[in-house]
C-alpha cells in the first residue's frame, strides 16, 4: 500500500492508496483543491459551500473517472 501526502484548500493530507495510484490520487486532489479554490471564490467561504447540491460530488465521480476530463461549472447552488 502506497502513501500520499496531498494538499486540499491548504491542508496537508496523508493518503494511503493502492500501489500504482500514486499519481491518480495526487490529480484527483489537486481536481478537489482547484474545485475547492473556485468555490470559495464564488461563495466568499467555505461554511456557505452546504447551500450548493451536489454538483462538487458528481465533478469528483467524474474525476475519478478521469481527472483531466472532469472540468465543468462549480457546484449549483441549491434553490434558495
């Protein structure tokens, strides 16, 4: 079992990951940071990203897929 050390909205995490999914997992979290970044921006912070569906998740799901084919808009914000 491999280990990765990943950085989420500047946060350092240890990960542990099946060897040979190194470099998945470090393009998965860096999909996640940069998804993360631009929501903050939308939204002003981070405690007002529960007012958003799951949008962020279903980016994720397609990242994992594929992570350099997953852009798409950030996470909609539910009806308010």
């Amino acid at each position: 079992m491999a280990q990765v050390n990943v950085t989420i909205n500047g946060r350092h995490y240890d990960v542990a990951c099946d060897d040979g999914q190194e470099e998945h997992l470090m393009k998965l979290a860096a999909f996640v940071d940069d998804r993360v970044a631009v929501l903050k921006q939308s939204v002003g912070s981070l405690s007002r990203i529960a007012s958003y569906d799951d949008g962020l998740s279903d980016d994720c799901r397609r990242a994992r897929r594929s992570p350099d084919s997953a852009r798409g808009s950030p996470g909609r914000r539910r009806n308010a």
